[in-house]
C-alpha cells in the first residue's frame, strides 16, 4: 500500500511541475512580451452586439505594462511566489526548499520526473518523507532508536514456518488444477488417462496431487534464520497473529522428486484457492468434457456410448476425489478458534461460518473484472455464466434435508458435490452396453434387406 501511495504522490507532485512550467511560459509570452508591444497574443472580446471590445484591449494593455514595472522579468516574478507564507514555513531540508526561481524550463526537463527530484532545486523534490519506497519495505530501527529503516533486499515475503511436531498437521492432498481453460483441461485429461490405466488413483502420484498438509498456528514455528540475536519486527509479531486469525497454515514440500518446492499459503487462502478451482474444474466438466453424455436422446447416447463410459466413469472417480478433499478441508476448518459464539439469543457454530463463507464464494460477481480475490481465483465471464446454472442447482438442493446421515449439517459445497456424483452415476446408467445393443438389434430387425 505504501508503495501505491507514494507512487500516486509522485505523479502529482510532477502534475504540478508540468502546470508550474505551463503558466510559466504564459508569462514570457503573453504577459510579458505582450504587454510590452501590444502586439502579443492576448484575448479580444466582443460586445452584445457582436462588435470588439477595444476598451478591453486597453484595460489589458495597461494591467501588462504595470504589472510589467514591478516584476521586469520571469524570475522576478517567480521570486514573489517565494515570499509566500505557505513557501517560507518549509525550513526543514528534509520537507525541500522552495524556489520557484530555480525551476528547470529546458528541454532536459520535459514532460517526464527530471529535475522533480532535484535536492538542489527543491520546489518539486519530493523531499526526504516522499522518497520511492524500498523494493522490500522498512521496518522499525532497533535497540530503543527512533525511525525506520529499509529492510535487506532479498525480499522475503513473510517468514517460513515449519512444524513443531512432524505427527500434526491435517494432510489434504488435492488434485492438482490449471489456471485457464487450456491448462484445466489438461490436468482433467491427464487425470482420467492414468486414472483409467490404474496408475492414478493413489494420492501418491506426483504428477496429478499436491500433498498439502495444514497446521493450526500454534503448531507451527518459524524457520530459524541468522538474526545475529536481534529481536522480532514488530510487523513479525503481528504476523504471528494475523496467521491464527488465517485459520493456521498450509504447506506443500517436495524434496523427493525433480520439483523441489517449499510453498506456504495461511489456511484462509488455501480454502479460497480451493473453492475456486473446485468451481472451475467442474464448470469444465459439466460443459465441456461430458455435455453431449447428459442427453437422453438414444440415439445420441449410443453414438458416443464408449467415449461416454470412459468419460464419466473418470468423473465419478473425480468427483469422489473431491470429496475426500472436502472433508480434510472441513476438518481443519473444524480447528480453528474463537469461531464458536453462544448467548440466550442465538449459537454460532462452524457449520454457520463455514456456510456463511460457502455463499459469498458462490453467490458473489465472481468474474475477473469484479473479483476482489485473488487473480488465480477468479473467473472469466464465460465461467461467471455457468456459475449461476450452480447456484439454480444449490437452490433446488436447498429444498432437501439439510442435515446429512452422519448428523451433520450440509453445506453448499456438500450438495454440489452429491448433485454431481449422482449426475456421474446417471451418466453411466445411460450408456450401458446392453442398451445399445438392443437397439442397434432392434433397429436391424425393422431395416428393409438389400436386393428386394
């Protein structure tokens, strides 16, 4: 944020200059080549009755030549600016000197930011407060100083956690997803390609899953790093909070293979990154992988039945992957703290929050132009479409118990998942074999013989 800010700073601190430089080249050539000749470029008005007002010409005339007798050239009459109150309270060389005097005209300055921050020249230096943000940001100085410092350039966005205790953890290993509509049907393709082969359905296969694992914040602790002793930021210590506030934290480690990747994201990011693509991967299936299976026409079911099998088939095992997922994500959900609130006028429980959190995710404008997440976790507006023809299933599901036969309440994510199992189920009953035997054999029965 602060970077923005200062950014916006510096474009109209050079606004300003490029106005300053404007009405200054007003001056030398109306003001004060014109009022000397009378021959400049000055105004002319016309009367009511559409004639020239020369008694207008001659006020202005008269108002250059003496205003012209006080101030005799361009920098005496920048130097008047100098002499304001609000130019002569600036005495600290942090805040800039102003001396509008000194403001360079040429053509090195130009329209971009030379000469803006110019120290010696300070009317439009952005001053010692106003300085570009470091890349990596400031933190307070130690040991009882006052003021702030630039942190090291390395960057590091947070700190690395690690967990107190290798047995914690919830472990949630997701399908791994695209970004686009290329890369999701992709990662679908390759699913239901090894998946058929027997050699994708163990969560061990590197290629499809990322194994997750998510920690509640007091079990995790950061990686120790050379500090030379020096004590926490305060930006860590509020870090630390801000990630129990997150629902804890989520890590994905790989050292066993060539992707050697260490990715850490708070749980509340790695909920939403899951909603969303849950959502983008099964758009894509409903639309573009199984559309033509859901039809009841037979004709059309047998025409396509073995693609059909196959496709649905790897659905129904997609989806039941899913759910798994799901129920490893509600159970960390479950974890986090301070979330149960109970009085005499209501309870709130997990189920709420979690439903509550459920309905903003697929009931908000969810495309690219309107999403306040995450840009990985938006929709485009084709997605954004499909995404109410979900919203009319939920709600038809909605008229369903809403209470599962383990006790539990179901959420929104609970009936997707069910609607489209049962859809995957459907799927297959329409294309059996035996069905369309039948009719082929029907249909050969009632065809006319060749040659009669």
């Amino acid at each position: 944020m602060a970077a923005i800010a200062q950014k916006l700073l510096e474009q109209k601190v050079n606004n300003q200059r490029k106005q300053f430089l404007k009405q200054k080249r007003k001056y030398e050539t109306e003001i004060s080549v014109g009022g000397a000749s009378g021959s400049g470029s000055r105004r002319k008005t016309r009367s009511a009755g559409g004639t020239t007002a020369t008694n207008y010409e001659e006020y202005e005339k008269k108002f250059y030549e003496k205003f012209k007798g006080k101030c005799g050239t361009v920098g005496e009459f920048l130097g008047l600016l100098n002499n304001e109150k609000a130019c002569e309270n600036i005495k600290d060389d942090k805040e800039g000197r102003i001396d509008f005097k000194t403001v360079n005209s040429g053509s090195t300055n130009g329209d971009g930011d030379s000469g803006t921050n110019d120290k010696t020249k300070g009317t439009f230096y952005r001053s010692d407060y106003c300085q570009p943000c470091p890349i990596c940001g400031m933190k307070k100085k130690r040991n009882g100083d006052s003021g702030w410092e630039k942190k090291n350039d390395n960057c590091t966005r947070g700190n690395l956690y690690e967990p107190k205790n290798e047995g914690g953890g919830t472990t949630i290993t997701i399908l791994k997803s695209g970004e686009n509509h290329d890369d999701i049907k992709q990662k679908i393709e390759d699913f239901c390609t090894k998946t058929k082969n027997g050699t994708g359905d163990s969560n061990s296969d590197s290629s499809l899953y990322d194994p997750w694992k998510c920690y509640e914040a007091k079990h995790v602790k950061k990686v120790k790093d050379d500090k030379n002793g020096e004590e926490e930021d305060e930006d860590e210590v509020e870090e630390e909070e801000d990630l129990k506030n997150a629902g804890g934290l989520c890590i994905l480690e790989k050292t066993n293979s060539e992707e050697n990747v260490n990715k850490q994201k708070t749980f509340n990011d790695f909920f939403y990154y899951w909603v969303a693509h849950m959502l983008k991967d099964s758009i894509h299936w409903r639309t573009k992988k199984i559309k033509g299976c859901l039809s009841n026409g037979a004709k059309i079911r047998c025409r396509n039945n073995e693609k059909c099998k196959t496709d649905c088939g790897c659905f129904e095992k997609w989806v039941e992957k899913k759910e798994t997922e799901w129920t490893n994500i509600k159970e960390h959900f479950g974890k986090q703290e301070g979330i149960v609130q109970e009085n005499v006028f209501m309870k709130l429980t997990h189920d709420d929050v979690l439903e509550g959190v459920l309905k903003d995710e697929f009931y908000k404008d969810n495309s690219e132009n309107n999403s306040e997440g995450k840009s990985e976790n938006s929709l485009d507006a084709e997605d954004a479409e499909e995404l109410k023809h979900i919203r009319d299933i939920i709600e038809k599901k909605n008229q369903e118990p809403a209470v599962a036969s383990d006790g539990k309440k179901k959420t929104i994510m609970d009936k997707l998942l069910a609607h489209e199992l049962t859809d995957a189920q459907n799927c297959l009953k329409k294309h059996k074999d035996n069905d369309c035997k039948q009719a082929q054999d029907s249909a050969g029965r009632f065809r006319r013989p060749r040659g009669r």
